[in-house]
C-alpha cells in the first residue's frame, strides 16, 4: 500500500503538468491570433488613404469685377503690293501721321509698264482689224441685194467682224487692268492715321500678294481704341451694351478712363470658359497705345456668390476638370466642375459643387469613384466648424 503511494503522486505531477503544458500553449496560440489581427487591422488601416478635407467657402464677391484687357486701334490696315518690283521710294516712317490718300512709299514695276505698252499695241492692232472687218461686212451687205453674194457669205462676214469687235474689248479690258495694275505701284494711306510699322526699304524687292508676305507698311487709326475683354461666363450675364468701365494702364499710373460696352461675342469659349467683350474708349489725345495691356474694371449692377476652394484640390485627367469629394461611408465621389476665375491659391467654381461638399484638400494619386477614405481629425473638426 506504501508502494502505491509514489505512484499516484507521479500521476498527479504529470497531470498537473499536462494540464499546464495545454495552459501555455493555448495562451501562445491565442496571442500569436491577437496579434495577427492586430497587424492585419493596422495594416487595413494603413492601406486606407487618410486625406484632409474642406468645404467650400460662399463668398458673395463685390460688385466690382477687375479683368485685364488688350487694346486694338479702332482700323487697323495692313498694306500689301500688289504688284512686283523694287521699292523706289517711301515717304512716311513709323509714328508719323497720314491723311486718306497721302503717298507713302512708289513701287518700280518695268515689268508692268512694258507689259501695259504691249496691251495698248494688241489695242491698236485689234482696233485695225475690227474697222476693217466692219468695212467688209457693210459691203458684203450691200451686195446681198443683187444676188452676186449668197446669205451665207453675208453672215460670215458679219460674224467675222463681231469676233474682231469683241477681240477689240479684251484689248481693252486688258489695257485698263494694267492700267489700274500700274496705279498700285503707288502706296497710300486708306485713311487717316499713324504709320505704326514699315517693314521695307528703298531697294527691297517687292513681291506681289495678298497677305502672304509681310506688310510694307501698317496704318493704324488710334484716336479711337478698341478693348477687348475675356469675361468669365459667370459674369457675362451681367454686362450689357452701354455699361461702363474704368481703364488703367500701367505706364500711366493713377489716371482712369473711361470706356464703354460695345458688343459682346455671344458665345463661350470651351477652352478658357470665357466670352470675349468688346468696349470703346476716346483716345484723341494719343495717350493709349493699341496693342498694350489694360486694367479693366466694371461695375456690376449686382453682387455673385461663388464658391472657393485651394487650387491644391483640382484633379485635371482625360475626363476633364474634377474635384475628389468624400460622400456617405467615407468613399471618394469625384465631380467635374467649371472654373469662374483663379485667384492662384483658390480658384472660384462656378458649376458642379454644393456649399456642403466635402472637398479633398490634396487627393492622392490614383484616386477613383468608391475609394474608401479616412479622414483626418483635424480637418474634420474644420470641416464641422464651417457647416
């Protein structure tokens, strides 16, 4: 009975020892699991991007719209030759003032001036043969009547002379044309202005065209301008013909003038989503300079609200002008919207957002539809504050 006594105490150390050898190998497992899931969920949590987000910022914009313009003569005339030679001669340079019809540079065409001389000989000889012609046809005629000539004959003498007669008037007509063609190696001012280039001097060899080459002379009339202004299309219902505007320009600081809406295009350009606007402005005293930068500003008969948000946030792909928005269980929506003016930093849209968007300040790369977002606190309390 002794004997067994050791026994069963040897049988209970190893239970005991079993059960704690079971013990410790079920706590590894366990925490090896924990921890398992524990890295698969910081590594979730690590593959889901974390963005800042804002919403957009309604602004009612001031009645007063500033826009840079560009300023264009009221006629602007490019002058051409039309007709070859050499440049004899020219008489006004650039800055100075034309009259309508003043001479401005003589063309040497020899080509034209033996080519008319050839015309006006073809003219003679052509006249010759008409008279003659008509001399035989009234004979021939007179003959009919006693039968020594047939009908036929008669006719063909007539004819005959009608065919010289009307060789007479191509003679002619190509007398006048070099004739006029002549006249066009005198340039002239079309109308009153200044000469604002010359590209040509004596001995330069001229070559006839349309606008092909480059222009002999520019004639400008800048007492009166033109300014043109690109208007964003949220604006353009705003204006209308007759409004004014004031116009500054940078080598003139401080002074205003003061122009006035002429037309308007009627139509938005889809490249700078804009209509261009035409005004008018007095420049009798030659203070402007066509060509040159303006500061145009107009007062608006009312105020615009826009909305604004960093120009950080735009997304410009094959689909267009896009902003990434955080919509219900944090997944990404990305909307298509129309810029109305980009102030640098911010830009104002004028189409596509809500004011309770909330807009990705900075999307990632590779942003889609349905990406799933979390969303940083900061920004969220942010975003909270301003709704």
């Amino acid at each position: 009975m002794q004997s067994e006594e050791p026994v069963r105490r040897l049988r209970t150390v190893a239970v005991v020892g079993a059960v704690l050898l079971v013990v410790v190998v079920a706590g590894g497992v366990a925490a090896r699991v924990a921890h398992d899931a524990s890295l698969q969920d910081w590594t979730d949590e690590q593959a889901t991007p974390t963005v800042a987000i804002v919403t957009p910022s309604a602004e009612a914009i001031a009645s007063k719209l500033e826009l840079p313009g560009r300023l264009e003569a009221q006629s602007r005339a490019p002058l051409y030759a039309r007709v070859s030679g050499y440049l004899k001669s020219w008489n006004a340079d650039i800055g100075a003032r034309v009259k309508a019809g003043q001479l401005l540079a003589v063309i040497e065409a020899p080509d034209v001036e033996q080519q008319l001389l050839q015309a006006e000989a073809d003219l003679v000889s052509a006249k010759a043969n008409a008279s003659l012609a008509e001399s035989t046809a009234k004979r021939w005629q007179s003959m009919m009547g006693t039968d020594s000539v047939s009908k036929q004959e008669v006719e063909e003498k007539v004819g005959d002379y009608a065919v010289k007669q009307a060789m007479v008037n191509a003679a002619q007509a190509n007398v006048n044309r070099l004739r006029t063609m002549q006249q066009f190696t005198r340039i002239v001012a079309p109308f009153d202005g200044v000469v604002t280039a010359r590209e040509t001097d004596v001995g330069a060899l001229i070559n006839a065209g349309g606008g092909t080459g480059p222009e002999l002379f520019v004639v400008s009339d800048t007492r009166r301008l033109r300014l043109y202004v690109n208007v964003p299309q949220v604006y353009a219902a705003l204006l209308s013909a007759g409004m004014k505007a004031q116009v500054s320009v940078p080598e003139r600081a401080g002074t205003q003038y003061e122009a006035s809406v002429e037309s308007m295009s009627g139509s938005v350009n889809v490249a700078t989503g804009t209509t261009l606007v035409q005004l008018a402005l007095d420049n009798a005293k030659g203070d402007l300079l066509p060509g040159g930068f303006a500061n145009v500003s107009f007062d608006l008969p009312q105020t615009v609200t826009t909305l604004r948000i960093p120009a950080s946030a735009l997304i410009f792909d094959q689909h267009g002008l896009r902003v990434a928005t955080v919509g219900e269980g944090n997944k990404v929506a990305l909307k298509t919207i129309t810029i109305a003016r980009d102030h640098g930093a911010t830009v104002e849209v004028a189409a596509g957002l809500a004011p309770d968007d909330r807009v990705i300040e900075t999307p990632p790369d590779g942003i889609i539809d349905g990406t799933l977002v979390r969303i940083m606190a900061e920004s969220a309390k942010i975003a909270d504050a301003r709704t």
